[in-house]
C-alpha cells in the first residue's frame, strides 16, 4: 500500500469532459452501496458536477476516498482475498464492456452502464422499486453518462453475460455479485438469472437506445 495519495484539484481543470465525468461513477458506486445522503449530496449536485464546478466536485472526491479508505481499512479483508468485493458493484459488466470495445469506453463510462444494468436487474428482481430505478438513471443522465450497452444483437448479449462466469473466475470460486436493496445499502447476491439479466440489458438499452 502507498504511503500516501495526493489529490491535486488543479489536475481536474486538465481533463476531457468525459474524463471528467467518468471518475463521479466510482463515487455514485459507493455511495449507492453505502450510503444514501451521500447519493443525494450527488444528486443534488448532478448539473453542478456536469458544469465543472469544483467545490461540489472536490467534495465527492474526498468523500469517496474517505468512504473506499473506510472499507480497505475497516473492511477485514484489505486485500479482498475473499468472494464478497463490495466496491465491486457494476464492475463485472463494466470489465466485460470495456473488452467488448476494445477499451474505446472509458474505465468510468463502462462502470455507470454496469451501474446501470445491474440496477435495472435489481428492479426486475424485486430489491429496488421502479421510483429508485429511474431517481438512479436519472442521476446519472443529468451527470452526462451515456447508459446505453454495447450491444446490439443477441450475439453480444450472450457475449456480455459470459461476463458473468469470467467474473466468478476472477473472484476464483463463488460467485458474488453485489445489487443493492435500497439506496445505501448494499445486497449480495451468488446466483444470477440469466434471463431476467438479458431483459434487463433488453430494457436499458430500450430506453436509452444508441443512435
């Protein structure tokens, strides 16, 4: 581990928008896992976070370093040498995404459509309401993410959901995919239905369907 990690704030100001855009995902990924003010702070903050503005920006960065350093520190598995990787969540799809276009997606655009989808699937499932699936996309619209997938067939569908077996090899033997119950709070879970996680890219992809 690193003696330390220095945030420079003036660094920001040399970013592309996208890559602007694309570090606030890991953020909204720990806040929709463990803790709901701290979703709304983002929520509240979405077109300010958008237009650049570097206070609200400078405090989900500290806030999300805070929150990842708690976990890592306080966790009991610093390492994550176990199958629950919390911080994880959105992850499977994202790296499988990533792959898919050849690394054209940023790391953070690939982890607000894994986001995405599986809240999309958490909807479908029965842990969140419909309300908190769309408060969620919402959010994540207004900050500039694009939420369409990748995939524009049933051949890439399959392709995406072999992503889910590759993850379980990554974890290297249960598989522990992180949902969420409700906003801030965390729900994993080890079996997926293939199906329903087909309707769900189906779905998402439906509603923000790439041009």
């Amino acid at each position: 581990p690193p003696f330390a990690i220095i945030n420079d704030s003036d660094f920001l100001e040399t970013l592309e928008q996208r890559d602007w855009i694309s570090g606030i995902s890991e953020a909204i990924k720990v806040a929709l896992i463990k803790d709901k003010t701290f979703f709304k702070y983002i929520a509240d903050n979405a077109v300010a976070l958008k237009n650049r503005e570097m206070e609200p920006m400078q405090y989900v960065i500290y806030k999300c370093a805070e929150m990842h350093m708690h976990h890592i520190a306080q966790g009991g598995d610093p390492f994550e040498s176990g199958s629950s990787r919390p911080l994880d969540f959105g992850h499977w799809a994202a790296h499988k995404m990533e792959f898919m276009t050849n690394y054209e997606l940023r790391h953070g655009e690939a982890v607000a459509k894994g986001i995405a989808l599986d809240v999309t699937y958490a909807q479908l499932v029965g842990l969140i309401s419909e309300e908190d699936l769309q408060h969620i996309l919402d959010v994540m619209i207004a900050i500039g993410f694009d939420l369409s997938l990748p995939v524009q067939n049933d051949d890439k569908i399959e392709q995406l959901l072999n992503g889910i077996e590759e993850f379980r090899e990554h974890l290297g033997g249960q598989l522990t995919i992180t949902l969420i119950s409700d906003l801030g709070i965390k729900h994993d879970v080890h079996t997926i239905d293939m199906e329903l996680m087909s309707k769900a890219i189906t779905k998402l992809n439906h509603q923000f369907a790439l041009n």
